[in-house]
C-alpha cells in the first residue's frame, strides 16, 4: 500500500511539472522541468519517514515548503533541448503532451491496482 | 492534493493566452487607425509572458508581466487627399504587421485549446481518485 501510496504522490507531482511545462509554452526563457521517476520511487520507498515529497522538518518554527530540488531524492531537471528557438524556451510540446498523456495513464493504473488491494482486504475481512 | 494546482496553472495560462489574444484582436482591429484620441498614430501592442509560481508548490503558472508597445517605424503611405498627409503626401499608418499578428492569433488560440485539455485530463485524473475503493 506504501508503494502505491507512494507513486501516486509522486505521479501527482510530475503530472503537475508537466502541466507548467505545457502552460509556459509560449513563456520566454523558461526551461521545460522534469524529474527521473525510477529514480524518486525508489527514493520515496528508501525513506521511511513521511511523505516522499515533503522536507524534514528539525525545528517547529521550520515553514513546511515543498522540496523544489528533490523528489524523493531525485533532482529536478532541465530537459535536453531537441530543438532550440530564438526566445530561450526549451518546450517541446509533442514531449510534454506524450508525457502528459503517459503519466495520466499512469496515474489511473496505480489507481486501479489501489482499488483492487483494498478490494481484496475487503473481501478478507467480510469473508 | 497537487493535482488541484494543475487548474491554477492551466487557468493562469488560459487567461494569460485571452490576453494575447485580446491584444492581437486590437492590433487587428487598428491596423488602418492613422490617428487617435490623442491625436498619435496606433502603436502595435504586445504582451510579455512570465513565469511565476504557483502558491509554494513546484507548480509554476503564466502570468501577463506587461503590455509593451511595438517601437517599429510607422508604415508611410503616400494618401496627398488625406487631411492627415505631411507636406510630401504621406500619411503615418500603424506598425501593425498583419501576418505576424494572424500567426499570434494561431498561436494564441492553439496553446489555450492545449490548456483546456491539460485541465480536463486533471480533473478526470481527481475524479477517478474519488472512486478509489469504490
């Protein structure tokens, strides 16, 4: 279940990267985002404590932020610009749309498997 | 849930493109305006994009950073009947270019459609996670 949990976090997060990689398509300068997600899923699943994409909070009066630089431990990244354009904007929409696409699917397979785990604790509880 | 920022990035995007586009329509409509109520001869417009961030999350949205006025020449047009013609005959016309305004407009109207897909995929995505269990 916190393996599931897990990747659906972590789907979530990169579900939201592509989303601003696609809303600033037109943006200058901006440089399209992405995250390895073997790599964060196997980071989420190392740390035990919390959630993957949460700081470490050692002070109360620590502010809770959202880790910009590390999902689970993997870095954010840069994309590796395929075509370049005059106004220093790296978005590729055909990559961030398939990705997009692949990710959402993604996302709804850990969905179902979600489902039919709790599906089957049901069916061991009720008999 | 993240998946809920997707609608501030996407509508930031949306309404940054409806600008655009709101601009390109005034470019359009003011392609053969030689004077104004100030009495100065329609300046082209155009927005300028930024990226910002959206409320503390990796998420980051589009806003208009500003409307800035195209300081290309005017376009001289030889009209000597014109009541706005200089002492050789030539009327000041808008440094609208026509052609890049209509590619804008393309481009303007694709990347909202693009946006309005990106929100309607998350907003599928939230409401099969409301069925988890189910």
């Amino acid at each position: 279940m916190q393996f599931l949990e897990d990747a659906l976090q972590l789907r979530e997060q990169r579900q939201q990267l592509i989303a601003s990689n696609i809303a600033n398509a037109d943006t200058p300068n901006y440089k399209a985002r992405d995250f390895d997600f073997k790599k964060a899923l196997q980071g989420a699943l190392a740390q035990n404590s919390g959630s993957p994409t949460e700081l470490t909070k050692t002070a109360a009066a620590h502010l809770p932020g959202v880790n910009e630089t590390s999902f689970g431990g993997a870095a954010l990244q840069y994309r590796t610009v395929q075509q370049g354009s005059v106004d220093g904007n790296t978005v590729d929409m055909d990559t961030e749309r398939n990705q997009f696409a692949d990710n959402a699917l993604r996302y709804e397979a850990s969905l179902t498997m979600i489902s039919g785990h709790i599906k089957s604790l049901l069916a061991a509880i009720q008999g | 849930m993240s998946l809920f920022s997707i609608f501030n990035v996407a509508g930031s995007a949306m309404s940054a493109q409806a600008q655009r586009l709101n601009a390109v329509a005034s470019n359009l409509a003011n392609a053969d305006s030689a004077t104004s109520s100030t009495g100065e001869v329609y300046k082209a417009k155009q927005v300028v994009f930024s990226a910002v961030p959206v409320n503390g999350a990796v998420a980051t949205g589009v806003k208009v950073d500003r409307v800035v006025e195209d300081q290309s020449p005017p376009r001289m047009m030889y009209d000597p009947k014109s009541p706005l013609a200089d002492a050789k005959g030539y009327v000041t016309m808008p440094n609208v270019n026509v052609v890049e305004e209509m590619v804008n407009m393309i481009s303007a109207s694709r990347s909202y459609q693009t946006n309005v897909e990106t929100m309607n995929a998350a907003k599928s995505m939230l409401q099969k996670t409301l069925t988890i269990g189910q």
